[in-house]
C-alpha cells in the first residue's frame, strides 16, 4: 500500500511517537498517523520494522517507499530534510541539545522503572532517582535562564522541547494518583513543564482519550503505584484543537 505523503506508524501510548508527531508538526509537514497493536503486530509492519518497535515513518521517494525507523534517526532525517528547523544552527550547541534528548530519553527510562518497581522500597528509590535527574535539568535551565523565553533554549522552540512534553506527560498521570514530590523546589522545570503542555502540537501529539488509556494500562501493572491509586476521576481534554 503506497501513500504519497509521509506516514508515521504509531502507538498511541508511545512517547517516542509522539516526538516525532510533535516535530512533523511543528515544521507544518503533511502526515498520516497509523496505530498499530504492538502485541499483534500486522505483517506488514514485521516487514519493514527490523526492530518490531515504533515511531516508524513511511516515506514515499520516486515512486518507491523507504522505511525510516528510531525515534532519533526519524527526528534528524525531518531536520535535514524538512523546513523550520528545530535544532540551533551552531554545531556546539546542536551537540548540547542532542546530549539533552538523550538525557531525556534516559528520563523516560526511570519513569518505567518507575510505574514498575514490584515493592516500597524499589519504588521509594525510582522516586529518589528521578527527582535527582529532575534536579540536574533545573540546574540546566538556570544556566539556560540567560537568554530568557520560556523553551530549553530561550525564545526558540527546539527539539530538546519536542522531547520533554512526552516525559511531563507521564508527571501528569503520576499526579493522579498522588504527590511523589519528585519536582519540589524544581520552579524552573515546573514552568517550563506548564509551558510544554500549552503547546498544541505537544497537546494534539496524543488522542483525547490518552489519559484514559495510559491511566488502565498502569492499573494493569501490578505494581507498587498502581496498587496505590488515590482512585481520582480522570479528565479527558477536549478534543478541539486551538
């Protein structure tokens, strides 16, 4: 099945996905969006994914398609190939940002740990550790408090920015079911988290029923959190767009 404009495989609760959701989006590129079921995936998708894993991006090229696959090859192939650019043009500080996404998706690492930890103690210590890590990016946007604006790199919306939304989105969900105090005395990582979440193109990244689907795939752990539920009524957010 061939498309003439790109097409971004996805998984709903992915926030790898919603990364490059969030980039296609902001550089205004024309895409489709395809959920799949990771745990019955379709032929076709085993196909063309080496690694069986999604965000995959389908691009059409002289009538044939390739297929693009890695959260971060996906996002480099939109900066080289794409308009409105993401990352800053100096190469010190485009390798800065990089270091920031992969922090980032180290982030992303300790939230699952996080969700998963089986016992008190394992959750006491992914809750430690995560706060620490939040601790460093304060102190990183202090430094980068400099240039003022309201994004990691002042008044330009970067990639370093497409990342993180995803990873306050988790926060969101962990809010529901109690205050771990994982960003007290982080002021700066709580209003740049504010500021994600107004964004549309981070907001529109996910379905209206994300929360709902995030939120019953972490009762379906079985681990220390899900067992802790504070049972709060979740909000689904509108589905208009601004």
């Amino acid at each position: 099945m061939k498309h003439d404009k790109l097409v971004l495989v996805s998984h709903p609760l992915c926030p790898y996905v919603q990364r490059a959701a969030i980039s296609l989006t902001e550089k205004a590129v024309p895409f489709e969006r395809i959920d799949i079921d990771l745990a019955d995936k379709p032929h076709w998708f085993k196909a063309i994914s080496p690694l069986g894993k999604v965000p995959l991006l389908r691009v059409p090229r002289n009538g044939e398609e390739t297929a693009i696959f890695e959260s971060a090859v996906i996002l480099e192939f939109l900066e080289e190939t794409q308009a409105n650019p993401l990352h800053p043009a100096d190469p010190y500080a485009r390798a800065r940002h990089r270091a920031w996404i992969e922090f980032g998706s180290a982030i992303l690492n300790a939230i699952g740990r996080f969700y998963s930890a089986p016992t008190e103690a394992g959750f006491l210590a992914e809750t430690s550790t995560l706060s620490a890590m939040f601790g460093r990016l304060e102190a990183e946007l202090a430094n980068e408090a400099r240039q003022g604006g309201p994004w990691f790199a002042g008044h330009c919306f970067s990639l370093v920015d497409t990342v993180y939304g995803p990873v306050f989105r988790y926060l969101d969900a962990f809010d529901r079911f109690g205050d771990f105090g994982i960003l007290d005395g982080k002021p700066r990582v709580q209003a740049w988290r504010k500021t994600l979440s107004e964004r549309p193109s981070i907001r529109d990244a996910v379905a209206p029923d994300y929360p709902q689907r995030l939120d019953t795939f972490l009762r379906a752990k079985g681990s220390f959190l899900s067992s802790h539920r504070n049972d709060l009524p979740i909000a689904l957010p509108s589905a208009q767009s601004a």
